[in-house]
C-alpha cells in the first residue's frame, strides 16, 4: 500500500445531531434526514474543506475499491464537562451511540464510500473544560478483510 497515511486522525470535527433528531418520521411513516441533520453534514462537508482532506479522501477510496479492506472508525466525543455532570456531580444520560450513524452517514457522503465498509472501532465520551464546546475526534484506519475475520473468530471465543 504505497503512498497511504494510514491512519488519519481528525479533530475537532462537527458533533452530530442524536439519531432520533436525525430521522423524524412523517405521517406515512417513512424516515427522512431532517434539518439538523442536514445542518450537520453541510458542516462536516465545509470542516472537510478547510481542513484539505483531499488526500484522505483518495486514499479510502483507493483501498476500498483495490484492496479487500474495511475502514475502521474510532470515535472520542468531547463534551464540555458542564453537559456530562449534573450539579452534584453525577454522570447525565449523554449516549454516544445514537450519535454515530451521523458520523458515519457525514463521512460516507464525504469520502463517497458507502458506510457498509466501516467498521466500529470504539466510540467514547470525555468531557473537556470549554464551557459549551461539543467536538468528535475521529481517527480513520484501514483493516484487511482476512483481519477482521480472525478478529470476529478470536472475540467470539469464550
């Protein structure tokens, strides 16, 4: 794999709408992106740029069309500590995993790779001392196939 940077670490990325803000259903009962959704991947899309993500870009898109690759995602939501603690100290309800579908649906459009190539590394939360700043920190990986295959064998043993 010549010329590849794997990984690649991005931060202070957009922090995504939760999913149930992110797909309301009309009155047919069908799902549909909604404004804050879209809102979010105008974002992450505008982010891409400023940051010159061109040679991420190319690179995932080469491995997943010449090589038998996946994509491995991790992800560190920050948060400010205010939002992840009560007054008296106790954890909020703050779930990170109903936020990942964004994350990825934001980076599939980007990168324009289908997400059915990325593979959940881990998603964190950790609170940071701004006062209301929400970010993702995303580090972007490659994984053979024939890796993750092993993988799913080894974890799955008890």
């Amino acid at each position: 794999m010549a010329n590849c940077s794997f990984p690649y670490l991005i931060t202070a990325y957009p922090y995504p709408p939760s999913l149930n803000k992110s797909y309301p259903t009309n009155r047919m009962g069908r799902r549909f992106p909604s404004q804050e959704l879209t809102k979010f991947k105008n974002q992450a899309k505008l982010f891409a740029i400023k940051q010159d993500f061109i040679a991420m870009i190319s690179d995932c898109q080469r491995v997943i069309k010449t090589e038998d690759t996946f994509l491995k995602i991790d992800l560190l939501f920050s948060i400010p500590k205010s939002a992840m603690y009560t007054k008296d100290q106790r954890i909020k309800k703050l779930d990170v995993d109903n936020r990942i579908k964004a994350v990825f649906d934001a980076l599939s459009d980007l990168i324009k790779v289908d997400d059915k190539y990325f593979q959940v590394g881990s998603a964190m939360k950790c609170y940071n001392d701004t006062k209301d700043d929400f970010w993702v920190d995303i580090k972007v990986d490659m994984i053979p196939v024939e890796e993750y295959k092993l993988a799913k064998v080894s974890y799955l043993k008890p």
